[in-house]
C-alpha cells in the first residue's frame, strides 16, 4: 500500500470539495440562464477523478467525457477560466466555444472531453501510441462510462491497446447508469472489468468514492504502463447522486439505493480521513471558505468575461 501523508489528502480533499462547489453553483446558474444547452453534473463521483488524478505526473494525458468538469478541475483548471467556458465567454478553455462537454487545455494535457459516448476511447488510444513512438515515460488514463463500455470503440481501442502494448489505462466510472437503463439491463458481468480477460489485459473492480482508496488502486496499472507492460482496465463503481443532467429528476432512481450511496459521500470521506489525521475542524472550515471565495470570484469572473465576437471567431477559425 502506498504511503499517504496529510499534505496529500489535504489536497485531495480541497480538489474534491472544489468540484462539489463548482457543480452545485453551476446549477444555480444554470438555472438563472447563465448556462445554456445541457449540463451533467459530476456530482457523487468526485473520488474518482480525484484518486486517479492524483496519482498521475503532471504531463501525463487525460481523455474526458460529456461529464467531465471533475476530471478538468482535478487537472489543475483554474475554476474562474472554467465558469467562462461553461458560460459561453471568450475567457474559457476554449474561448467558450466547448461549453460543458468539450472542455481541453493543451496546456494542461487535457485532450478533452467529448459529446459522444466512448468518444474519448480512440483519441486516447491514439495518443498513447504516439507517446510510444516518441518514447517517453508519459502515460493516458481514458475516463469513460458504464454506457460507453458497450460501445463498439471500447471494444477496438482497448485491442489495439493490447496488441502493442500502449501506455494507456482505461477509468470506467460505473455509475451505475447509461441516462436512465440501469447497468444490470444492459450487461450480466457483474464486474465490467472482468470485459479486460478478452484483450489479455489486467483488470481491477472497486468502489470510487474514496479518492484516497482510488489513488492506491491507480499505482499498479499505472506502473505497468510506464514500464512497458501495457494498457489495464480499472472500474470504479459509484452513483452519481441524481439524474442524468440537471433537467432529469431521475425519478428511476431508488430512493434507497441513492441514500445508500450517499452515505459514501465522497466528501465526508475525506473529512473524516481528514479529522482522523489530527486536522481540525476549524481547519478544515478554513478550506471550504477558501473554495467558497474562489467560486464566487470564478462566477463574477465569467460574468464580467465577453463572448467571442465574430469577428475574433472569423480571424482564428475561418479560412480566408
């Protein structure tokens, strides 16, 4: 097991509180008209892109999904320049042109996230054969989801992983759902990871709502993949806690199932590791009120921000 100090689950607990307030004030927006088209929440998930995240060098890669402001943020994205992008302003990750699902920063190795279901499956694949070619130490994590496992590019992309053996491990965050067909509808493996046996690759079931259980997971596969040894799938079960975007009241939910998954709050998880370390409440008090300011400030930032004229749109991205 991997040694885990505080300085780290403090951190974790910061990034994974940051993306809890970034959803629940997104929302609010969104409901106010800020934000516009559809907006899937990450929200009961948060472990998961914390844990593996967390475990990643800073220029390794990441390939995201239609629900993937968590994974953004635990990459490092400034939250003000990610209220822009979901509010359409010219101060986003990409000039607010991307919105909510197809945020990415070059800068920050985030080959982005993406609209179609196990979209980000083939991108990832194919960045992991040019780190290959280039022959550096760096490593893809994919993060897609349980529907996109039944997807005809899960499938080919994690052969080709195979076959050449890529530096690319593949996150799927089974929430238990694919918008409203529940996972036990659609496939009778009661561990999707058991689906990594038909490509002779390693493959690891979990729960992921505790990010600091999730970073213990990533370091084996992830080491296999620097050394050489190939892609892993790891799944990591969770339960997003309400429905498929903000306007799905996701009344085909079980109450009972939901308030069971909420008792494995990823947040609370955290504290109480948190608290259990020594930390003190009050400390951790502090934390929250720092994230409370820099949302409030990310808000303000994205309001204050302009939209992309047509004339900087013309001049970047139509040919003459």
């Amino acid at each position: 097991m991997t040694e885990i100090g505080m300085d780290l689950v403090q951190k974790m607990y910061t990034q994974v509180f940051s993306i809890r307030r970034f959803e629940q004030v997104a929302i609010e927006n969104y409901r106010l008209g800020n934000i516009r088209g559809y907006y899937h929440p990450y929200l009961g998930e948060e472990g998961i892109a914390v844990g593996v995240i967390s475990a990643l060098k800073p220029d390794d890669y990441i390939t995201s999904t239609h629900r993937g402001h968590g994974h953004c943020i635990a990459k490092g994205h400034d939250p003000k320049r990610m209220f822009a992008e979901v509010f359409g302003k010219a101060t986003g990750y990409c000039q607010g042109l991307g919105g909510s699902m197809h945020i990415s920063s070059r800068a920050l190795n985030n080959l982005g996230a993406n609209g179609i279901v196990a979209g980000g499956i083939p991108i990832a694949t194919g960045a992991a054969m040019g780190i290959k070619q280039k022959g550096t130490n760096q490593v893809v994590v994919c993060f897609f989801s349980d529907g996109a496992s039944n997807n005809g590019t899960f499938h080919e992309g994690l052969n080709i992983a195979a076959v050449f053996k890529l530096p690319v491990v593949y996150v799927l965050e089974n929430n238990q759902y694919a918008v409203s067909t529940p996972i036990a509808h659609s496939a009778l493996c009661a561990d999707l990871a058991e689906r990594a046996a038909s490509y002779c690759m390693p493959g690891y079931s979990s729960e992921g709502n505790d990010a600091v259980e999730v970073y213990e997971m990533m370091q084996e596969p992830l080491e296999r993949a620097r050394v050489g040894g190939g892609p892993s799938l790891v799944e990591f079960k969770t339960y997003r806690h309400a429905g498929h975007h903000v306007n799905d009241p996701g009344a085909y939910m079980p109450q009972d199932v939901l308030a069971y998954w909420k008792t494995k709050d990823p947040v609370d998880l955290l504290k109480k590791r948190l608290l259990d370390m020594g930390v003190t409440q009050a400390e951790i008090e502090a934390i929250n009120a720092q994230v409370e300011q820099e949302m409030e400030a990310g808000v303000e930032f994205a309001l204050q921000s302009p939209q992309l004229s047509w004339a900087d749109f013309e001049r970047q991205f139509v040919e003459p």
